[in-house]
C-alpha cells in the first residue's frame, strides 16, 4: 500500500477553484482557507482519476484527502509521473498542496502536516521510500503522531518534543506509562497495525428488508423472515468469493422504534443455515417489546473466504484451526454475549498475576504490540541446595523455563524453615507437607514501577524438590515473608 497524502487550501477566501485573480504568492498563502464540506466533495470527485480509493481524513485544519495509490501509479509512469500530474491538478485549480507519499496513512499524513516549516508555497512535495517511514518520522514533533491533547502534553512535559527518541524505548514501559494510543499511532505510522480510512464512495452495503403489511409479534415470524433474506444477502457475496464476518440484524416497531443487534463470526461464512442460528440464538436474549413491521439484515463486515487444505485425520487438527471450534465459539458469544467469552493473552507487566488479559474472541485480534509478551527475565546465578548423593536435575534444567506452567490464582504463603545465606531456600511447608529443596535458580528480582503506586518488590526463584516437581518461590522483601506462585509442568 502507498498512501498519497493531501493537504490543501484555497488560494483565495470564498473563490472556488479555477477563477482567476491576480495576487502575490505570499498574499495568497496568507489568506489560504480550508476547503468547506460542499467543495471538499467536489474535489474528490475530480482526484478519483488517480485512485479508485480515496477519502478526506481529519477535520478542520488537519483535515487532508487522502489516496491509495499502491495499484494505480504504474498506470501513470511510476509515483514520480503520478506526483507530476498531481501538481498540474492542483495549479489548474489555483490550490496550495502540500503532498506526502508513504507506506502508511500515519506517516504521509504526518509529513504532510509537520514535516516543513510554514513557508508559503503554491506546491510541496516528499516521498517517503518504501520502508523508510521510522526515518522520515524521527525529526517530526510528537504531535504529527495524531495524538489526543493530553497524551501530547504529557509527552512534552517529560521532554518528549519530537518522536525519534521515543522509537528505541522499550514497548512495555511506553505502554505503563502513557496511554493506548501512543503505541497504536506509533505502529500505524511505521506499519505494524494497518490502519483504513473511510472512502469516499464507501464500497457498496450488501442488505436485505422485509416490510409487512401490518405487523408481527412471534419470534417464529421473524426467523421465517430472516430464512428467505439471507439466500438474497448472501449471493451477491458468493459471487464475489467473499462471506460474511459481522452480520446486523434491524428490526423496526410499530412506533417506529429501532432494536439492533450484530452477531459476529471467527471465521467469514456464506453457509445461511449456520447464520440463521446464530441469529435465532441471539434473538433468545432480546425481546421483541412491541410488535414489528420490519426487519433488515446488513453485511457490516466482509471478508474473503478461507480456504483451508483438507487433513486426512481431522481429529488431529487443531482445534483453533477447526470448523467445530469456531462454530462453538460462534454460539457461545452469541448466547452469552462477546465480552463473555475470551481468549487469554499475554500482557507486558512485572507483576506475574497482571501478566495477561482476556480479550473477545470475535473481536479483531490486535497486533500493535501494546499486549507483548513476558517480561524477559535476567540472568539467574544458579545455587546449589542439596548435599552429595542428592538426586540430579532432569535433563531441561528449571532456569530454562522462564515461567511456571501453572501459575496459582493467588501466591500461597509458606513457611520456609531453612535459608541459605545468599536467599535460597533449602526447605518449607507448604498445605501441610514438608518440601526439600534439592536445587534452586534466582534470584529474580520483580518490582513495579512507582507509577502505579506502593511498589511491590519480589525475589523470585525456580527450585527442583526432592520429588522431581519444580515449583516458582519468592519472598516478598518488605516483609520477608515466602510465598509459593506457581509449578512447573
């Protein structure tokens, strides 16, 4: 993708475009003004010549057209013959341009916007090199990154004027200490998150209604209903190798009152009986409080249709990738709602219990990075607790798991009746059983940031007991008391 960003201004106040008028350059800059809404529609109606996909992004000042030109510029020569022809557009209509090219939206936008001084000119242009996006952003204050007013202010109060020494940081202490959209606009601009904007001319709704004469007031009516508009919705799609991934089911009252829902998918789908279920399994949560003379379904999400290779022994697939676990996971959510059933994700958090969240599983998985894996551990110093004849580690050592399998919903205090002077514990109580220590690894110390207000401060270790079981200790060190978190598999 290649996104053409556009920034432009009348030459004159209240003039539309190509009327001539005889002013200085700098008389003309000066009194440049935003495009209103009627002429900004116009004016993407003349660009569309250069791209089919096209759309206005921001508003007021901030507010540029926006084109993809990834698919179109080798029509016209390559990007630099595209460029040419742009600047002969925008001087036929007596407008100020300044235009940036990128990979991305946030990094064209953002060198549109911030990327020269203020200097009046009737055409500016940079191309940013495919892949070179973190370059042409580390000079631009961190405003071009289209943050909210206060993560700005709080970005400068630290010192943060301009983006380049925010890139080397580390992701999980810019994501403790700084709000979401600092690490979403950051890789939306070097491309690690894509990011859309709304077209122009929006891509064609794919619905279907059904209006009754008088009205209905049974689930079994609309269900009937629902039955002979999806053969009509799903067509034009099947045609297209496309399914359905988000499905808006509308029903109109007799007061002309409007009750929606939407039923999400894991996988796109044309197969009508399996949304008609899902429909009829969503329609047990809500009541029809007065009778309806409409209904409309509409495609909110579309998506091109997975084709999968077919195994010889399906019951070794696994079952994320298997038809039957989406569709449980399909009925579950719509049953008991999306927020209800979730996967589980690792978060970036020193604090092992914190160090994950659950996330819907009908919900685009997200890939910014602001939920990055564990914390990498430091090197451990290995200490022996056992004496001679003592029985071996097996052949994975403890140290090369950096976390238990199983961590325990809480930390289990314990009473540790032997400490070796550098902190490994030989022996402790644990439910009523006495364990020893034959070997132990740590520590590793854990401390949150002070931040989040009073700090705690763990020393953690991995030690093997004399059961072949490898369990993960710590002591708390404000209190020195023990605490058992977590086993080994």
């Amino acid at each position: 993708m290649r996104i053409l960003c556009l920034r432009l201004r009348l030459r004159h106040d209240g003039e539309p475009p190509g009327r001539e008028r005889t002013a200085s350059l700098h008389h003309a800059a000066a009194r440049a003004t935003v495009p209103d809404g009627a002429l900004r529609a116009r004016l993407a109606d003349d660009v569309e010549e250069f791209s089919p996909l096209i759309g206005w992004v921001g508003a007021g000042e901030s507010a540029s057209l926006c084109l993809d030109v990834g698919p179109t510029a080798h029509g016209f020569g390559g990007e630099a013959a595209l460029v040419e022809r742009l600047r002969a557009w925008t001087e036929q209509r007596r407008l100020l341009a300044t235009v940036a090219l990128a990979d991305t939206l946030g990094a064209a936008w953002a060198v549109a916007h911030c990327g020269e001084s203020e200097e009046p000119a009737t055409w500016r242009c940079r191309v940013i090199p495919p892949g070179r996006q973190a370059a042409a952003l580390a000079t631009l204050p961190v405003a071009a990154l289209r943050l909210s007013f206060g993560t700005t202010a709080l970005l400068q109060e630290l010192g943060f004027s301009h983006i380049g020494p925010l890139l080397p940081l580390p992701r999980e202490a810019l994501a403790e200490r700084f709000p979401p959209e600092l690490l979403l606009r950051i890789d939306q601009a070097l491309g690690k998150v894509p990011e859309l904007f709304a077209a122009h001319r929006p891509l064609p709704v794919w619905e279907a209604k059904l209006a009754w004469e008088g009205s209905i007031a049974s689930a079994e009516s609309l269900v009937a209903a629902w039955q002979h508009l999806l053969p009509q919705l799903l067509e034009p799609l099947r045609q297209r190798g496309r399914g359905v991934a988000r499905l808006l089911a509308e029903q109109t009252g007799e007061s002309h009152t409007l009750r929606r829902f939407v039923v999400g998918l894991l996988r796109p789908t044309l197969d009508a009986d399996h949304l008609l279920g899902l429909l009829q399994l969503r329609l047990e949560t809500e009541r029809l409080r007065e009778p309806i003379v409409g209904t409309r379904l509409a495609v909110l999400e579309e998506s091109p249709l997975a084709v999968q290779q077919q195994v010889l022994f399906a019951d070794l697939a696994p079952p994320v990738e298997s038809q039957a676990w989406a569709t449980l996971v399909e009925r579950l959510s719509g049953r008991l709602g999306h927020e209800a059933v979730v996967r589980v994700r690792p978060r970036a958090d020193h604090q092992p219990e914190r160090a994950w969240q659950g996330v819907p599983w009908l919900q685009p998985r997200e890939t910014n990075g602001a939920t990055n894996g564990p914390v990498k551990a430091s090197p451990l110093r290995k200490r022996s607790a056992s004496r001679q004849g003592a029985p071996a580690a097996d052949a994975v050592p403890s140290h090369a798991l950096p976390r238990p399998t199983l961590l325990l919903p809480r930390p289990q205090p314990i009473r540790v009746f032997a400490v070796a002077p550098q902190g490994h514990p030989h022996r402790f109580e644990s439910g009523g059983r006495e364990q020893q220590v034959v070997e132990s690894w740590g520590p590793e110390r854990l401390e949150t940031g002070w931040w989040r207000g009073p700090s705690l401060r763990r020393d953690y270790f991995r030690a093997l007991l004399d059961d072949g079981r490898r369990c993960w200790l710590f002591r708390e060190l404000r209190s020195g008391r023990w605490f058992l978190h977590g086993w080994f598999d």
